[in-house]
C-alpha cells in the first residue's frame, strides 16, 4: 500500500512525523506537505503564484517534499509531479487542534483529504484535541489502524474520513465510535489593538462551539472522551431540497 501524507501545519510539525512513523510500518509513505503552516485555510488552491519544492530532511533522513502552497496544492502536485500513479490512500495530519463541527470548512487538514477524495483515492484526516502540550502517540497508531480498515474496506465515492482524537491517555479514552459532523457554528470575535505607530488593527479569536445535547455528533462525542470518525460527502448537494425547488422554480426566464 502506497499512502500519500500531508497536514496544515507543515512538514517540519510533530504530528506529521508521528502518522509517518506509524505509517511506513503498515505501507510505503511519501510525505508532501506545505514548507510552513497554512492552518484555515481551508480547500485553496494556488492559482496566481508559482509553486515551489524542496527536499526536506528530519533526523538527518530524507523525510519528504516542502510545497510553497495548500494541502490541497499538495495533494494534487504529489500526484501530478512527484508520483508515478496515484496513491492508494492520502492522510492528512495530525493536526494540533481538533476539527470537529463547522472547522471542516475551513481547515486545511481537513482539505487535503477532502482533495484526495475528490481525485477518487481513499482519505482520512486525522486531528488531535489539544492546543497545548499534545501527545501525538496514541493518534498516530489509531491512525494506522483506520488506515488498515480503509484499505481493506474502502469508502464510497467522494467520501472520507474525519478523525478526532482526544488528547489524553489510552486508558482514559471510552473507544471509538461513528458520528456525523456537529453543525453548531465557531464564535469568532475581534480584539483591537494598536500598532506601535498607534494604528488600530484587529486580531479574529474566538471560543471552540458549544459541545451541544446530540450524542451523535463529532463534538459532543469528543467531548465524552471518544475517538469521533465522521464520514464527510464531498458532495454538497442537499438533494430533498432539489425537489422543491424544481417545484417551486418559474419554468421560463
């Protein structure tokens, strides 16, 4: 099995070399991921600049390719320039915070393995429920192990797998379960502040969504101390809504 890896956070993060170290147990791994950070920025790509590679070395051993652009950018430039052929799976992460929720649209994580499902490849993205003091370890073996049942199982078309992992101890975690992607939006809020030339400008934060009352979805089950995997449809298209609308629509222009 030949797995395609990438992240958000760069290829120099600690989560990125944690999946690696799992995954080359289970399967050949090329690892293309962005040459820095490129956390939120969702499903991008790289339209108006060139994109540049570099070969990148950790623990003094070739690791992989560092790509001037997305995750998304890098999933299509591995299969279009590095690889061969296709991959048979693309991984993407892990990354330092969870994406649960509505972060799916906007993560980067998230995107490059939406981009791989999207180019028909089984995918998964992986992410840790940590801001601080992460311990990639556990996620990275549940990783592989997701990694073995995809490829042994598959997933429908255009869709993936989203994977959060609480960042606690092995023992402490009450086992993984299925759920669907929690709805309930991010509440951003802008701090001022002042230049030292005593401009305002504005800094976006925000507080993580309200774990809510559904047991079914990725945040709430997260919350609970579970391994949430959520499969995601590509496809956006809300189909009962089509139909009124055929109804509903003037039938000239």
């Amino acid at each position: 099995m030949h797995i395609l890896l990438t992240n958000d956070d760069g290829i120099y993060a600690e989560g990125i070399y944690a999946l690696y170290l799992e995954l080359k147990k289970i399967g050949k791994v090329t690892v293309v991921a962005p040459d820095a950070e490129r956390s939120s920025v969702g499903h991008g790509i790289t339209l108006a600049h060139p994109i540049w590679q570099k070969k990148v070395n950790r623990r003094n051993k070739f690791f992989g390719y560092g790509i001037s652009g997305t995750p998304a950018d890098c999933v299509k430039f591995a299969i279009g320039v590095i690889l061969k052929r296709k991959p048979d799976m693309v991984v993407s992460g892990i990354n330092l915070g969870p994406n649960d929720g509505c972060s799916v649209f906007y993560s980067g994580t998230v995107a490059g393995a939406r981009e791989g499902a999207l180019l028909g490849i089984p995918s998964i993205a992986m992410s840790l429920d940590a801001f601080l003091n992460p311990n990639f370890s556990y996620a990275a073996k549940c990783g592989a192990r997701l990694a073995k049942i995809v490829a042994r199982e598959g997933t429908p078309k255009g869709t993936f797998l989203n994977v959060n992992v609480p960042n606690i101890k092995r023992s402490q975690i009450r086992g993984i379960k299925a759920t669907h992607q929690g709805l309930i939006p991010i509440h951003g809020s802008f701090q001022q502040r002042t230049d030292p030339h005593w401009r305002n400008y504005y800094w976006m934060t925000g507080r993580l969504p309200h774990r809510g009352a559904d047991e079914r979805t990725d945040s709430k089950a997260l919350y609970r101390r579970f391994v949430t995997v959520t499969p995601i449809r590509s496809d956006l298209t809300d189909y009962a809504y089509v139909e009124h609308l055929e109804r509903s629509l003037p039938k000239t222009v």
